[in-house]
C-alpha cells in the first residue's frame, strides 16, 4: 500500500493563551494520498488554521501523530524543521502580504525560495519564468507587488509557493479577497498545476466555489474531522462521517437540524445499515 502524503493520527494541538489552555485540536485524524487536492472546511475556531500550522511545520503536535511525506512532525529538530519547509511544503497565505517581499519584482520574488535552497541562478531564471507565464503574469515580472492587481498577486503567490516544487501546498483561503471570477481562474490555475506537477494540495476555505475544484472536502468540527464529501456530479455528492477509534461519529448539522435531534437519539441495526433517529420515534416492530 502507498505510503499517505500527509497522515495524521489521534492528532492533539493545545496551547495557551494568558491564563487559559486551549484545545485546538481534539484528536484529528487525516489520510490524504499523493497527488490529491482536498478542502478542509468548518467554522471559525474549529482547528482548520491550527492543522494548517501543525502541516506547516509551524507548530509541534501536543500528542498523536504527524507524518508529511515520510517527515515525522513530533521529531523535527530545528535544522530538520527548516529543512521539511524548504523542501517538502508550500504555503500560500491568506493574506498575500505574507508571501511577498514588498521590495522585490515579482520575478526576484518568485526566485527568492529557491535562492534559499540553493538553485543554480539559470535554473532559478527559468523555473521563475515558467511560472508566470502559466499564471498568465509574466509580463509583470518586473513590476513591485505594490503594483499589480489582487489577482495578479495571488498568483504571484502562488508562484512563490510552488517555486522549489513542493509535495504538499498548504493554501489558506486562497480566494478569500478575490472576486467570483477571478477566484474561479485562480483555482483553475491552481487545479492545472496540481495535475501537471503531480503536487498534493490542501485548502482551507470558506468558498464554496473551491469544493468543486477538489477532489473531496473534509469538515472539522470541534477539532476533528467530522465529514467527508466526494463529488459523483456536479449535483450530487456522497457524504461520509468519520467514526473515531472509540466508535463515536459526528451527525452533519444539517441533517440534526432537519431531523429535530437533540439530547438522546435513537439507534438501531437494520439489515447492513445503522439508522439514527429522533428518540420521540417509536421503535420500529
């Protein structure tokens, strides 16, 4: 069996904040093999930026396990942390700002993660080159980032988070401060790239444009992964709820709301399938 490109398990995130401990992650479990692209959704505080940090390299779990493509996250040195983000990882930022470097053309820009690790300066040239002119930018290779439009910079960062051609690209919220259409050509883009390179990528967002682009979507709920989305169509969808290790699963708040569950619930084996239904249901004879 392939080795996963990203495999969590029984993940923990805690830290604090003044007198408080915060959980952030709960337990999560994530499997993604090489070569997908996934969106991981959920509300605000539900661990989707925490899981983003852990993947990054930026954060050390509290307990469980981490591995990211054969780098085991809860054992990095210093230098070998430096190391998994200069070669394994991609981040595109939420906000831009924190991919580019404001005094720098976009050219020098994308060049600057390869100088890094060392790239011979013609391959840099290059590389840097095909790039943008994938992106459709290059003809703003040498423009500041000051001066090129919300569209043209987050391609620009995508430039940058490809540039040393990662096996796993972390984006959070990549069309966030986009409008409809020009986030519709950022996630083509990125979808191409993906294919081509072979690169497993996942999203963090709010969009649900991005959901169409991927291969499945995860929901976090509570700091674990809740619910799994796998598209058949583009009008429907299968659904699948993650059962943790001690049998428990999450109920999609949907289909809560629609059934009126609430406190108790009721539960019971009917041929292969497990039907769950409000306890003010009467057991079926």
């Amino acid at each position: 069996m392939t080795e996963p490109i990203v495999d969590c398990r029984g993940v923990f995130h805690i830290y604090k904040t003044r007198d408080l401990e915060v959980v952030a992650l709960q337990g999560l479990d994530l499997r993604m093999d090489e070569g997908e692209m996934i969106a991981v959704v959920g509300r605000s505080g539900s661990g989707k930026t925490t899981l983003l940090n852990v993947l990054a390299g930026m954060q050390v779990p509290s307990a469980g396990t981490a591995r990211v493509a054969g780098f085991d996250l809860t054992t990095l040195t210093t230098q070998q942390r430096d190391h998994y983000r200069r070669e394994a990882v991609g981040y595109l930022w939420q906000n831009i700002q924190l991919n580019v470097t404001p005094e720098l053309s976009a050219m020098a820009n994308v060049q600057l993660p390869m100088l890094a690790r060392g790239v011979a300066p013609s391959e840099r040239r290059e590389r840097s080159a095909r790039l943008l002119d994938a992106l459709a930018i290059l003809h703003r290779a040498d423009h500041l980032p000051s001066r090129l439009s919300s569209g043209e910079k987050q391609r620009l960062g995508l430039a940058i988070a490809l540039a040393n051609r990662p096996r796993l690209l972390l984006a959070d919220e990549p069309t966030g401060q986009l409008d409809r259409d020009t986030a519709r050509h950022v996630l083509d883009d990125l979808r191409t790239f993906q294919r081509e390179l072979g690169t497993s990528v996942l999203l963090v967002t709010h969009d649900h444009q991005v959901e169409r682009h991927v291969d499945r979507v995860l929901a976090i709920r509570d700091g674990r992964t809740s619910t799994e989305t796998r598209w058949r169509t583009e009008e429907s969808s299968d659904e699948l709820v993650i059962m943790d290790r001690a049998g428990r699963i999450q109920i999609p708040s949907a289909y809560i709301e629609k059934l009126g569950l609430r406190d108790r619930v009721r539960v019971r084996l009917e041929g292969s399938e497990v039907v769950v239904s409000s306890d003010k249901e009467p057991p079926t004879e």
